[in-house]
C-alpha cells in the first residue's frame, strides 16, 4: 500500500508523462477516408476536376475510400476515378436508397444499412477521417455530424472541408458568427481543417489534435452560474 506521498508521486509522474507524449506531435493514422459530397454535379465545371483530382490523390496515397455508396453527382465520379486508379472503394447505402437504383454496382463492398442514421454511425466507426467536399443538405447533415460528435468526444476523427471555388466560405462566416455570438466554441470551429487543394488536404488530416473537453465544459458551466 502507498502513503499519501507516494500516491501525490506516481499522480504527478504520470500526469507529467501525459503532458510530455502531448507535446510531441504524433500524426493521426488516415488511411480510410470517408467523404461527403454532393449527389449533384454542381454547375461550375470546377466540382467535377476537384472530385477527380481527390479520388486521384486519394488513390496516389492508397488510402481507402469510404462514400454514400451512389452512383450520381460528385458522388459517382469520386468513386469512378478512385477504381480506376486501383484505388479500394467502399460504400454505406440505406436499403431504400438501394431500392431506388442509385447504388454503385461496380464498387469493391457496399455495405447495406437500415436508415441514414445507421449509415452515418457506420461511416464514423469505419473511418479515420473525413472530408467534405461541395454538396448539399445531406453533405451538411454529415458534417455537422462529424463536429458534434467532435466537440463530446464521442468521436475524435480530423474533418477537412476541400473548399474548391470559396464553396464552404459562407458557412465558415456562418461559424465564426457562431463563435462571435457564443454559441459555437472557437477551438472546435478551429479543429477544422480547411484546403482548396485535393492533393494537399488528406496529408493535413494526419496534424490534427483532438479538442480536450474538460476546459470548455467547466467554461459553460460557469457562464450557466453552475
Ligand atoms: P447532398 O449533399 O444533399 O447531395 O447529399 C450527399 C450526401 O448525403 C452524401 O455524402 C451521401 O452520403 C448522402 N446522400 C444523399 N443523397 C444520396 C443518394 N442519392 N445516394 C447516396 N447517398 C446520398
């Protein structure tokens, strides 16, 4: 049994390791990327040359594809451009969704899902990273999901938004309203990793460094009188 001392010792040996591992940076493990992206095309023909160039970079670094598993939009010529590299493509598709013919047939598994709710806690727990890519409410929906489970630590996995033609400008101004007015917190919004370039964007994954959430419960707790 040790005394009191000892016990202060070994807390304060052991918290001093955990400072000195954190100092050093070890680079996140990115090799299953998952991405969001439109189930449209877009109309600037810049969309399309952004979704070739990641699924070439992607392929270049032989990560795996993780996607929606579709067969349109941005979606499709990701997933194309990816096997025609020899890249390794997986999708995660709701069986409605499978029913109404837009599933990719030529993809090398596709993973069958109840609802788009299973399919996003599939996509988290298959993946070490994710980037978004120009699309709509669905792409939205998926990135809100990532930095939600971010900021509770459910999840801690980098999040990249490939911003081709300024597309995420307005809803990063959106955020940093969010941080100004004192809703959303300025280390999360700052945890996102931002690129306009396809080949540059996966290898800036590997620097992220979770949010510690202790610090920023305690602050709302004492802005809520706790
Ligand atoms: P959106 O941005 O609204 O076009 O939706 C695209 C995103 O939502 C993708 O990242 C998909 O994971 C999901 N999604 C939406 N519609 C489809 C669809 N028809 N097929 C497969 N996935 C879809």
């Amino acid at each position: 049994m040790k005394n009191a001392a000892e016990m202060h010792s070994v807390f304060f040996l052991s918290s001093s390791l955990k400072n000195v591992l954190l100092s050093f940076k070890i680079k996140a493990i990115v090799k299953k990327i998952c991405v969001f992206c439109g189930s449209s095309m877009g109309v600037k023909p810049a969309y399309r040359e952004a979704a070739v160039a990641l699924g070439i970079a992607l392929a270049e670094r032989q990560d795996e594809l993780i996607y929606g598993g579709a067969n349109v939009g941005l979606m499709k010529v990701l997933a194309e451009t990816m096997m025609q590299r020899g890249g390794r493509v997986v999708g995660i598709m709701p069986h409605h969704l499978i029913r109404k013919e837009v599933a990719h047939n030529g993809i090398d598994l596709m993973h069958e899902v109840k609802s788009m709710a299973e399919r996003k806690e599939l996509m988290v727990e298959l993946s070490d990273a994710f980037i978004a890519m120009p699309g709509g409410f669905g792409t939205l929906d998926e990135i809100s999901e990532i930095l939600t489970l971010n900021q509770l630590r459910i999840a801690d996995k980098p999040l990249g938004l490939l911003n081709t033609e300024g597309y995420f400008d307005h809803l990063l101004a959106f955020l940093d309203h969010g941080v100004s007015e004192g809703f959303i917190r300025a280390e999360h919004r700052d945890s996102i990793i931002i690129s306009d370039d396809p080949f540059k964007l996966p290898a800036l994954l590997e620097e992220y460094r979770p949010v510690a959430i202790g610090k920023w419960i305690e602050e709302i707790k004492q802005e809520s009188g706790e």
